[in-house]
C-alpha cells in the first residue's frame, strides 16, 4: 500500500548465545554447517563469520566470533531451533557443554 505508513515487522527467531574456552573457533556440535559470510566487527579484533545448517528445510543460522577481551573465549550465538535430528555424535560434546555458558539474547 503506497502512502499507507504501515510497516511489515518481520518476527525475528529466538537467539541462544553460548560461551565456551577453547582454542578452536568452530565447535562440533553435531550438525553440519556452510559459511556464508564473515565480516569485521567495530571494537573487536576478531572477525565474525555467518553458517546455515545444510539440512534441507533447516533455516537454523549461527554466527561465531572471539571475544577481544579474552582471546579464549569463543561466542556462538544459535538463531532458530533445528528441525531434524543430529547428524552425527560428537566425542567430545559432554566436554564442550561443561564449558559454556548460556545466554538467551531477545534482540
């Protein structure tokens, strides 16, 4: 509608933010995932880099990136929930979730 003043809202998905001390930036947290981005972050070293879940019909995203405050630490932040079983079992998931913190993020 031209001149109406209305504007569409697109809903946003719920954020779930982990932070875990490990050496390696990417996790295995049993699914699998495609880049598709990175980019330079304002105030931060560390670049932040963009996945999709591969799984046909999953709209899952993440974006991963190192904190500048404490190089060890690496942030994930999970947008949407999957909508398929893990592919895969990880070895060291039960190191990995006594690691991290969890914070769910309303933006």
């Amino acid at each position: 509608m031209k001149g109406s003043g209305t504007k569409i809202k697109k809903e946003r998905k719920e954020r779930y933010a982990f932070q875990t001390r490990s050496q390696v930036d990417i996790l295995d947290d049993g699914y699998r995932w495609r880049k598709y981005g990175q980019k330079a972050v304002k105030n931060n070293k560390f670049p932040r880099s963009y996945y999709k879940c591969t799984q046909q019909g999953c709209n899952v995203k993440k974006q991963v990136q190192r904190l500048s405050k404490d190089e060890g630490v690496v942030v994930t932040t999970y947008e949407g929930m999957h909508n398929h079983h893990i592919e895969k079992s990880t070895d060291n998931f039960e190191h990995i979730l006594s690691q991290i913190q969890i914070y769910n993020t309303q933006f």
